[in-house]
C-alpha cells in the first residue's frame, strides 16, 4: 500500500496476497478498528494506511487480528490425576508463557517502517538501479533503458 501512492481496493489488495477480497476486508476491518489503517468508500476509494510506518509494530498488526496464538501446541490433560502429567503440564506452561513474551517483545521491535525499507533496498538490489537497466539485456533498448526509474 505504501509504494502505490493511493487507496488500494480490496480487490486490489486480494490480488496481490492471492486471496480473496472478503478475507481482505474482513482481515483490515481489524486493522482499522485499532486506527492502523483507513478506509474510504466510493470512486477512488480504498484503503490507506493510518499512521507512519515507523509508528506500526508486527506486534500492533498481531493484537488488531485477535491475536492468534503462535505457539503450535497445548497441553493435554488426559490424565488429570496423574503427578507426572501435572508436572510435566506446569513446566510446558511456563516455558509457552516465556516463548509468548520473547515472541511479543521481538513483535514490538520489527515496525512496518523498516520492514519497508528492507524491501526497498533488496528490490533496488535486485535490479541494480546503478548500472543502465534493461528489460532484455540489450544496451540499445531505449524503451527499457528510458523505462528505468530516476533518482529524483
């Protein structure tokens, strides 16, 4: 969203993640109920972001979808009677409560900010925008080479 430069749809958006618009909108209905993004309706339309990019964490993003839990497993308690059971039930407790906060405290490191600028580098990396750049490796392509972006 940050790189189109205006509102993006939710079809827009369902498009480039490969899903549909209704889990779109049904996923940045979260997202805008914590004010991380914005929507606006009618021609021209769409969806923005709310606030810089800086100023949103992964752990923001995680709390507006309800946060789901990362941890892939739970306790069993098939045998509540049983002391080993019990034991080896409070030591798994504790050591999830521990993953949760390093994962929340890594989460509230990462923002949308320097995510944005990992992608923005690697992408200028990846077509090395220092050297004239062509569609077809051929240096006589105007076409490309007038196609490439300016520093401005």
């Amino acid at each position: 969203m940050q790189a189109h430069g205006k509102p993006m749809t939710s079809a827009e958006l369902a498009l480039c993640m490969d899903t549909n618009p209704v889990v779109v909108r049904r996923t940045m209905a979260g997202l805008r109920d914590k004010g991380l993004v914005h929507s606006e309706k009618g021609h021209g339309g769409g969806w923005t972001i709310a606030r810089p990019l800086a100023a949103i964490s992964l752990l923001d993003i995680h709390e507006s979808l309800g946060e789901p839990d990362v941890i892939g497993f739970a306790n069993k308690d098939e045998s509540p009677g049983c002391l080993i059971e019990q034991a080896v039930n409070r030591e798994l407790d504790a050591t999830m409560e521990e993953m949760r906060a390093v994962y929340r405290a890594r989460m509230r490191s990462i923002t949308l900010g320097a995510i944005w600028d990992d992608v923005r580098e690697r992408f200028m990396a990846h077509h090395d925008y220092n050297k004239d750049y062509t569609h077809d490796d051929n240096p006589g392509n105007a076409h490309a080479r007038d196609a490439r972006p300016r520093d401005e």
